[in-house]
C-alpha cells in the first residue's frame, strides 16, 4: 500500500507540474512580434521601374519581351537578376508600421516627414504598371539601433532592411547585363577565321540539322563535347565585369562572328587576350571582360584535330 501510495503521489507531481508549465509559460501568440507586410503586389504587374536620386540622373528600366532593359542613363541589356532584386521591395516585411494621427487617409508631412529622414528622401524607386499607374517608395534614415531603414508607401511608414535601398542604388555598370549574348538570340555557328591562331586553317564551326561541323577537313568534332562548349562558354559564361566601348575607326582589332539561328551576326573584337580575355561587342557599345583560362576557352571549341 505505500508503495502505491508513493506512486500516486510522484504522478500528482507530475501531473501538478505539466500543468504549472502549461499554464505559466510564455504565450506564443503574445510573444511573437507582429509583421506587416509593405505591399501584396506581384513581379508581374509591374513593366517599367525608375529609381530616381536627389542629386543625379535617375536609372529607368523597361521591360521588353519578357526581359528587363536599362533605359536611362544608358541603354543596355539589364542584369535580370538585379532587377529582380530591386523590385523585391515589394515582398519586403517590417516590424513597424507608423501611420498619421489624426483624421482618417491624413498625410504625413513637413516635421512629420522630417523625422524620419523623408522630407528629402535619399532614394525614390517607382514601379510602374503603366504610364499612369505607379506605386512609389521613398526611403529615408537609417534607425540607429538596427540599421534598418525607414520607408514611406501609400503614407505608411514601414521599418525595412537597408539591403532594398542599396540594390536600387546600385552603380549602373553593374546594372548591366554582363553575358555576352542576349537571352534571345540563339546560336547556329562561330566564324573565327579572322582570329590570329585560326586565320591559316579558316576555322568555322556551324550547327547543321542539329549537328556540329568543321570547315577543317582533319577535325573531329563530338558533339557532347561542342554543346558543353557552346553553353559553358557562351550562353552560361557571364564576363566577370563591363566597361562601356567606343570604337575607334582608326584601330584594327581581331575579330570573329556568331551566327545566329535567324540568320543575323554579331560582331566581336578582340580588344586583349592576356592577362585578361577583353572581348567588345561594338553594337551594344561593351567590353566583356572575362579571366584568361576561360577566354581561351571561348575562342577555342575542342574539335578534335589530330596532334602532330
């Protein structure tokens, strides 16, 4: 019997203590901070996008077929990825939301603004549906405590990430999509006859019904090995940086071409090989720079000769 009884009174402890813990520990639901999300929008509602500062040109971007375009202060090919990222803003969350007092739909203003660094914002970035139609974001100081930045949307203020603000600031040459080839043009054959270690055998390699051929009678081209060439060197191969290009009409450069599927060609010149690979596109008014190993990657595709 006291044992039994001994047991009956460990099980009320225990029993006595699940339910003290249950009952004295931390609410859940109060302790978790409320979020507010900055906005419901989605990527694809958006066409055009301008990022506008108090003392230099804005950078507008526009979307074009599918694919993000600089418009201004330059017109270039968009890093997409970049693009993306600037417009992320719109999935931001915050841990503060600050509203007017006062009367119902009051807007902030003057001291109200000031506060908060947005009486004179330091970036405004605007994403357009159309002309007409555009949300704006306007970003101010930083909280001193978290580094977090204040934002203001459809008079709200939000507390953010500063990570938004700086994307969108970002230089425009970076902005700049650095793959040499667009995303729509398709590749059907290199001419690199002109090319210094290929101008005696007049290389050229196109794709014909599919397959890949040589113009140099001795080469053995697998094809495995031209399609891992052709996607690891030109189509998934970014520069590791951009500079603009101007031509200069009394310089003479190497050069080869891409042919492309719909019957047009781009025209490359071979500004340096070493340390660095300098490739231009005079069309699109860019330098490519790429590292040396991967350069000589590009203007060599593994055909195959035989060694002598």
């Amino acid at each position: 019997m006291k044992k039994r009884w001994l047991l009956n009174l460990v099980m009320l402890c225990v029993v006595a203590g699940l339910v003290a813990f249950l009952y004295l520990r931390p609410k859940q639901t109060a302790e978790q901070e409320a979020v507010y999300e900055v906005s419901s929008y989605k990527l694809a509602d958006f066409t055009a996008l301008s990022v506008e500062f108090p003392a230099k040109a804005a950078v507008t971007f526009e979307k074009v077929n599918g694919f993000w375009q600089l418009t201004a202060p330059v017109k270039a090919r968009a890093d997409q990825v970049t693009a993306q990222r600037i417009l992320s803003i719109i999935a931001a969350k915050s841990k503060e939301r600050i509203t007017k007092k006062g009367a119902a739909n009051s807007n902030f203003e003057g001291a109200d603004l000031e506060k908060f660094g947005l009486n004179n914002p330091s970036v405004k970035l605007k994403l357009f549906r159309n002309k007409a139609d555009f949300e704006e974001f306007s970003f101010g100081t930083h909280n001193p405590v978290n580094d977090d930045q204040y934002v203001l949307h459809r008079n709200v203020v939000y507390l953010i990430s500063s990570a938004y603000s700086e994307v969108a600031s970002t230089q425009v040459i970076e902005l700049i999509d650095k793959a040499p080839l667009k995303p729509t043009e398709k590749v059907a054959g290199f001419d690199f006859s002109h090319l210094e270690q290929w101008q005696d055998a007049k290389l050229r390699v196109d794709l014909v019904e599919g397959k890949w051929k040589a113009s140099i009678p001795e080469a053995k081209p697998q094809q495995n090995e031209m399609n891992e060439w052709l996607e690891f060197s030109w189509v998934h191969n970014p520069a590791k940086s951009v500079e603009f290009y101007s031509p200069d009409p009394k310089a003479t450069h190497p050069s080869f071409e891409i042919k492309m599927a719909d019957g047009s060609k781009v025209h490359f010149d071979k500004i340096q090989e070493s340390p660095d690979l300098l490739l231009a596109r005079p069309d699109e008014g860019l330098i490519y720079n790429f590292p040396s190993d991967a350069g000589f990657t590009m203007l060599n595709p593994p055909i195959n000769l035989p060694s002598k």
